[in-house]
C-alpha cells in the first residue's frame, strides 16, 4: 500500500525543534541563546520569502545606494539588512551588530541590549539575486567580552571565539570528504594571482602525481560555492591578488563563520599566512583571503605557502 509516509518524512526536524530539543539538555541554561537563534531564524524565513517573490514584488534591481565596500546595493540587500537588524534587535539579546551592510556597527539601546554580538552578511551573492542563482545569509556569533559598556573590541576577536555561525542558503550535516575533486575561485583574477595560487591552481589542472585533475565550478556566490564544497569535498578559493591584496571577502561575517563551519565540518580554512579562525580583526569591514576545504586539499595549499617562505 501506499502511505503518504512512505514518500515523504513526516517526522520534520525543523531549526526551531532542533534548538528547543538542544536547550531541553541543559536545564540550567537561560534560554538567551535560543531566543536569539529563533531571531536569526525569523529573519532568514522573511529574506528566504522576499528572494522567493522578488521577481513579482519588484524586488528586483538596484536601491541606488552604494554601501560602505563602495559597491551598489540591491534592493534585496537594503530590505534584508533592514530585516535582520530588526529581528536581532527585539530579540533583546544582543548588544553589537555588524553587517555587510552598515558602515559602522550598530550598539544596541541599552534597554533592549543582551550579551550576544552578531556579525553577519544579510544577503551573500547578491549579484546573482537577477539571475536566480541561489544567495544566502550568513552569520557569526560572539560573547561579550565582558559585562561592561559593549565597544568593538567585543566584535574584533579571533574566529575561534565564535561560539556559533551559520549560513541560509535561498533557492535551494555534513562531514566534508577529506579530499575533493573539485576546485572553486574566479580565474578571471588569474594574472594577479601570488606564486604559490597559481601553482595550486596548476596542480589541480595538470596533477603530477598521478592523480586525476579536478573539475572547476564557481557560482560566485560564496553561501552556494561553500555550501557545494560542504557536500562535495574540495577547494574554494578567494586569494589575495595584485589587485586586492587582502582577496575580497569580509572576515567578520564571510570569512570566519564560513572557516567555522568548515572546520566543524572535518575540513580546514587558511589564510595563506595562518589559520583564519586564529585572525584577529582590527576592523569590521577588514578583508582576508581565504582558502578553504577538504583537509588534504588546503594541507595541500599550505605546504605551497610554506615553500614560497623557506625561499
Ligand atoms: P557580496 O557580499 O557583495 O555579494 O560579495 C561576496 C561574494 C561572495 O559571495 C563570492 O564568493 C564573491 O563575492 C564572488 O566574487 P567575484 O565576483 O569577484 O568572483
Ligand atoms: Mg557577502
């Protein structure tokens, strides 16, 4: 016979159950932290149900500001930010912000102020929003330092402090294989690229050891690429080029909540100099490259950095 059971899972894990079943465990928690992911949660469902009508909603398109990083702002961008500030701020459960999208962090009023710091990405790859490629959010989240006045010293703390991070992707638990086949960066940036990028990037195309060259895929939205080299194993790749000697990414809200999650995961994210979870930041909007992945793959990458060094 057929069951509707029998098709599809009914017995749902949602975030929310999730977060309430992991809180159950621990009887003498407050209860903060999962009011506050229920927040991020809130505003994740919003931007999700905005991205999905955007088309209908004329939602689409540029705001006609350009934010902080000097880069144009979409509509989507603006209304997601605008999102998300809210939902963290009545969460009452914050005290600092940091977006993508506001120059300077945002202090929560005291009256509505909490120990969590968020810094956060409202909307990743918000170039590909027109062409219905898949986006997403990104977050991390940080203790206060300690009890006193908030100042940015509690955001700018190496990765590792993060207690949390996460990222949801719109549009569309893993262990990361040890070894990918697959290598993910924009090669329109080749000419700039440092010694040891290119020879990375050669190896992948032309191995010497026998092993079969790896396959390229770039979305160029940072939330999807991670997210595929999450399931698939391999490489992702923002390095510092002439150009941009820091790379591009954001180390607050791209690239230590990402590099998070990634060693969380069983893989690792490196910086070319370190690994990018002990970066401590001396600015919100700081930018780092970033080589992340399948353990082997970025080993693979440091041995290069390393080699360039001992030169
Ligand atoms: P954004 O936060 O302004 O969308 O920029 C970050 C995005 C990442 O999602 C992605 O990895 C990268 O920029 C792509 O950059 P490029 O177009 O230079 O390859
Ligand atoms: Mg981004």
């Amino acid at each position: 016979m057929d069951h509707a059971a029998d098709a599809y899972r009914t017995d749902l894990m949602t975030i929310t159950r999730f977060v309430l079943n992991e809180q159950c465990k621990h009887p003498e928690s407050r209860g903060d932290f999962s009011i506050l992911l229920s927040h991020i949660v809130l505003g994740c469902k919003f931007v999700c149900s905005a991205v999905n009508k955007a088309g209908l909603a004329k939602l689409i398109g540029l705001a006609g500001e350009t934010n902080v990083q000097g880069e144009e702002q979409k509509k989507l961008d603006v209304l997601s930010n605008e999102v998300f500030i809210k939902a963290l701020v009545s969460s009452g459960r914050t005290c600092i912000l940091v977006s993508e999208e506001d120059e300077e962090a945002t202090f929560v009023e005291s009256s509505k102020r909490g120990r969590y710091c968020v810094v956060f990405d409202p909307l990743d790859g918000s170039s590909n929003i027109d062409c219905g490629v898949s986006i997403g959010t990104i977050f991390g989240i940080y203790m206060v330092k300690d009890g006193g006045e908030p100042t940015l010293d509690d955001v700018l703390q190496p990765g590792k402090n993060m207690l949390a991070a996460g990222y949801c992707m719109y549009g569309s638990s893993c262990t990361i294989p040890k070894k990918g086949k697959i290598y993910s960066v924009n090669e329109g940036n080749a000419k700039n690229w440092d010694g040891p990028t290119a020879k990375y990037v050669e190896k992948c195309k032309f191995p010497q050891d026998g092993s079969s060259s790896k396959s390229l895929r770039y979305i160029g939205s940072m939330v999807a690429d991670v997210h595929r080299t999450l399931l698939y194993g391999g490489i992702f790749l923002y390095p510092a080029d002439k150009k941009s000697p820091n790379g591009k990414l954001r180390v607050l809200y791209e690239v230590f909540p990402m590099s998070f999650l990634m060693e969380q995961a069983g893989g690792q994210a490196f910086t070319g100099k370190q690994r990018a979870l002990d970066l401590i930041p001396q600015k919100i909007h700081e930018r780092s490259p970033i080589f992340l992945g399948s353990s082997d793959d970025v080993e693979e990458v440091k041995a290069l950095y390393a080699a360039e060094e001992s030169m």
